[in-house]
C-alpha cells in the first residue's frame, strides 16, 4: 500500500496521493466511533466541527455508524466528491459513511492536495472517473479514484504552495471580517444620518 520509494516525488506518478484506510490490511481500520470523537463536515478546504454549523446535523444521533478520521486524513463524499466536497482533517475526528477515508502516503502534504483538487481541471478529471447515469447521481468509488493520475511535486515544493495558498486565505478572511464590520458601521451611520420619520418626531 506504501508508494515505492523510488516513485517519492516523481512529478508525473500514476500512483495515487493517499491510501485508503478503510480496507483489510491498510495500517488503520475504522471500526465503530466512540461518542467523545467530534463529528466533522467538509467545508471549504477544511473539516469543521458540525457543533459549530449554523443548522441542525440530525443524521448523526448515532455516532456508531460514522468512520474515525486521523489529523491530516482526507475524507470525501463518494456521492459529492466531483464537486470539491472534501477536505483535511485538522484533528481526529469522526465523519458520516459517506464518506471515505484517505491516509497521507510518505512524502505527501494533505493541504497541498486539498487546494490541488479543487481546481476545475482535477473537479472535471473526479467527474469523468466517477460512475452514474445523471449528475445527481455521480458515484467517485475508491477503485476508480485510485487509478487517478495525477502530478506530485516533492514534498517540500508541496508544503510551500500549501503555506502560500493558506496564507492568502487567512488575508481573505481578515479582509472579509474588515468587510463586515465597515458594512455593519456604515449601517449604523446610515440611521443616523436618516432617521426614520417616528424618530425625527418623537
């Protein structure tokens, strides 16, 4: 299941990325998840912890049946995975069965893959690997997304694109709170500014 380590860093490997761990003799299984581990949905590039979801996750009353994934894992939506829905584990943590489990191979970094396979050319290379007869019913099975092509820079060129990616998302979300709070502010100003006529005349 390891990638040989004279394929490590080949820019054009037929090798997939990550393993699944989810199968017999992979180095982890995934058997039933304990209720101390913190169910995660894909959101963005991350998993984020459902309890901070603005809705209700009703579909998760029994964690017995949602999968253990590790800090670092990639877990995708079979049913969603051409549309960019999956993402990085930033802890241990537990997800639906839905979804499929991915471990890191040597030399490769998550956050790299994350921002890799959200671009439209890898969105379409997932969709023309998947199995359906409607859109609505794309099925990207573990099988079909191993045998994947795809370029593997090394390791240290995929940390850095990584951090760089990363960094510019932190100043995007700095700038979109700035955003809000001058949104919420000139708000504020604009009552202000005019009154409502009750106001003016009580």
């Amino acid at each position: 299941l390891s990638m040989p380590e004279s394929e490590r860093g080949r820019r054009a490997s037929s090798y997939p990325p990550v393993r699944r761990t989810s199968t017999a003799g992979a180095s982890r299984q995934h058997g039933s998840c304990m209720g101390y581990w913190a169910p995660f949905r894909v959101r963005l590039n991350i998993l984020i912890r459902r309890s901070l979801l603005d809705r209700r996750c009703d579909d998760i009353a029994e964690p017995g049946g949602n999968k253990r994934a590790y800090k670092d894992d990639i877990a995708y939506n079979m049913m969603r995975m051409w549309q960019g829905a999956f993402g990085v584990a930033s802890e241990d943590c537990m997800v639906s069965p839905a979804y499929v489990i991915l471990e890191p191979r040597d030399g490769v970094c998550s956050d790299f893959f994350a921002y890799l396979l959200k671009l439209p050319r890898y969105l379409r290379l997932l969709t023309s690997h998947s199995q359906g007869l409607t859109a609505d019913r794309l099925r990207l099975y573990y099988k079909d997304f191993a045998h994947i092509p795809l370029s593997v820079p090394a390791l240290p060129e995929q940390q850095k694109i990584a951090e760089f990616l990363s960094s510019v998302d932190e100043l995007i979300a700095a700038q979109t709170e700035k955003l809000a709070a001058l949104k919420v502010h000139k708000k504020g100003l604009m009552q202000q500014l005019f009154p409502s006529a009750d106001e003016v005349h009580g």
